[in-house]
C-alpha cells in the first residue's frame, strides 16, 4: 500500500509539473514576457504594497507558530505520526511565510538585476513540499 501511496504521489508531482512547463511554454512566449506593457508602481504603492505584505506575512508566521505549538502539545500527548507530519507541515508553512514576505526581497537588494536568482522561487518550492507532505499524510 505504501509503495501505491508514494507511486501516486511522485506521479502526480511530475504530472502537474509538465502540465505547468507546458501551460507556461504556450502562454508565455520568451520574446513577450506580459501582453500588455507594465507601468511602474509609484513610491506611495510600492510602500503600501509591502506594508500590507510584511503585516500579514508576520500575521501567518506568528499564527503559525501557534498552530506548530498546539501540533507539538498534540504529539506529546498522543505519540501519534500523524502530529509529526503536522509539525512538519507548519514548520514548512512558517518558512514559506517568512520567504514569501517582502523583508526577503528587500534583504537581497544588493542582487540588483538578478534580485534572487533562483532562490525567488523558494516559496513556491516550499509550498510544493508542504503539500506532498499534507497529501503523504492525507493518504496513509
């Protein structure tokens, strides 16, 4: 059962993720990144943007931080696996809150062109991991 569990589980990851190069290599043609031109944010909505980004990027870490405190008190009152796979969903959930903010960005200013690199895309990676974790858990 297991190896069917985890069979299903590396399918569909590979499956959604052609579907997404594919989706990607359709709609978003290299020589066009955007149909219509992008106008840049004025200093007013750029700081409003990440204001509203950073409180509710802090919102979700502190609230998750709670929730892994209630998920540890859990698994120390029953010793059940599923609370450990619940733990390390919201800690993966924490660290997808704290990269996805704005205070990361701002951090890797020095970057310049490039801003991140690759690493830009450590929220969407983490927020996969969570998921196939969320979904081991959900059909064991």
């Amino acid at each position: 059962m297991k190896t069917k569990i985890v069979a299903l589980m590396v399918a569909a990851v590979v499956g959604f993720s052609l579907i997404g190069y594919i989706l990607n290599d359709v709609f978003s043609p290299p020589d066009l990144p955007f149909r219509h031109p992008m106008r840049l944010p004025t200093t007013s909505e750029l700081h409003t943007y990440l204001s509203m980004r950073s409180v509710l990027a802090t919102l979700n870490a502190g609230l998750l931080t709670v929730l892994l405190a209630v998920y540890i008190g859990v698994y120390r009152k029953t010793r059940a696996h599923f609370s450990i796979g619940l733990i390390l969903f919201t800690t993966i959930l924490i660290l997808y809150a704290i990269t996805s903010g704005p205070l990361i960005l701002l951090l890797s200013l020095h970057f310049r062109i490039y801003g991140l690199g690759a690493l830009a895309a450590l929220p969407e990676l983490l927020t996969t991991v969570a998921v196939v974790v969320l979904l081991y858990l959900s059909l064991k």
